[in-house]
C-alpha cells in the first residue's frame, strides 16, 4: 500500500506543475495583448496647449456711435478740424447737412439780445429741469434762440410744449423749422478715452452744441 501512496502523492504534484505553467502561460499572453506604457510617452497640457484646446471665441462688440450737432456750416468745419487733430481717420465720421425742405418741427424760445441773455435763460430752464436745450448760435434768423427739442410732427411738438408749459415756462413757442444749412456730425467712436475727450472739446468750444448716443446705421 505504500507504493500506491507514493504515486498518488506524485500524481498530485504533476497536476499542480501543470496548471501552474498554463496560468503562467496565459498570463504572458495577456501581457501581449495589453502592452505596457512607456513612462516617458505621457506629457502633461502646458497652459499654452490648455488655452489651445479650450479657448472660446470672444463675444462681438457691438461699435458704439454718437450723433454731435447741430452747427452752422462755418463751425462745422472747425468741428471737423478738431476731431481730426484728435486722430480721428475721416472714415469714422460724416458731416450730414439738413435739407432745404425739411418737415420737422421744434419747441423754441425765441432769439434772446444776445448770448448772455441765452445763457441766462437756458440757465433757468435747466433750474426747472428742462435739461435737453442748447443755444442757437449760427448766422440764421434764429441766433441765439433756445432749442428745446425737435420733432417729426406738429402733435409731436405741441404735445412736449404742452409739458414744458406746465412746469411755468410761458415764453417758450412750437412751430415749423426747416433747418437749411445746420450740419450734424455722426461719429463711430474708437473707445472710452476718445469719447472723454470729444466731452472736453464739446464742453470748452462748442457748448451749445448737442453731443449724444445714435444708431450706427447709415
């Protein structure tokens, strides 16, 4: 019986040999198949590949315009020559001239004697928060008049003089105004520090002029 023993114990160990080199085998061959990865094969993003891979277009600027009048055609010209020194290239502005046979209307006070009575009167119509007039100060019938605003139509004049009136400005009139002659000048702006300075040179030069925002259509 001893020998039997003997060979079963062998038998055993054979088996175990044998399976131990077929997982052995199989795993070699997976390793195959699933090749390794070379360290030096791996590269992190820089900044510069992140900003590459991820940048995003930045959003449209919308070009910001501006509407400056109105002037008499010998200011105009000076206006132009101002805006000029300032750099200003002649495609990012244009003189536009009233035709003769304009259909607009404006609320008005009548020509004052002289400039200082206009800007006493425009003084106290600011006082009574009438913010939007300025002086006429070109060579027309209506130097030294007050523009209180400008309208499409006669109801649209009417209607705004009847406001004003409410609030104890008796002088103040509405009626037709051609407007032959007066020029305004519309500007694309070419950033916040330009517009800065057009506020400087409308406010020490021109101040009875009108400087404000406008649509950038032609």
């Amino acid at each position: 019986m001893r020998w039997l023993f003997v060979v079963l114990v062998l038998t055993n160990g054979l088996f175990f040999y044998l399976m131990s080199q077929s997982v052995e085998q199989q795993e070699s061959q997976a390793m195959v198949k699933h090749p390794s990865v070379n360290p030096e094969s791996i590269r992190l993003l820089s900044e510069t590949d992140a900003n590459t891979t991820l940048s995003i277009p930045a959003p449209a600027v919308e070009p910001v315009c501006l509407e400056w009048g109105s002037f008499s055609v010998e200011d105009a010209e000076q206006a132009k020559a101002s805006l000029q020194a300032m750099h200003l290239q002649d495609d990012r502005f244009k003189l536009v001239t009233a035709p003769e046979k304009s259909s607009q209307f404006w609320v008005f006070v009548p020509p004052l004697k002289s400039r200082a009575e206009a800007q006493k009167k425009l003084d106290e119509l600011k006082a009574l928060e009438v913010a939007d007039g300025y002086i006429i100060q070109d060579n027309t019938g209506q130097r030294f008049a007050i523009s209180l605003g400008v309208f499409s139509s006669k109801e649209g004049a009417d209607k705004y003089l009847a406001q004003i009136r409410q609030k104890g400005i008796k002088s103040a009139k509405a009626g037709p105004r051609g407007g032959a002659g007066l020029v305004t000048i519309k500007i694309k702006s070419v950033g916040s520090d330009f517009e800065a300075a057009l506020v400087r040179l409308k406010q020490e030069s021109f101040p009875d002029t009108l400087l404000k925002a406008a649509g950038c259509g032609e």
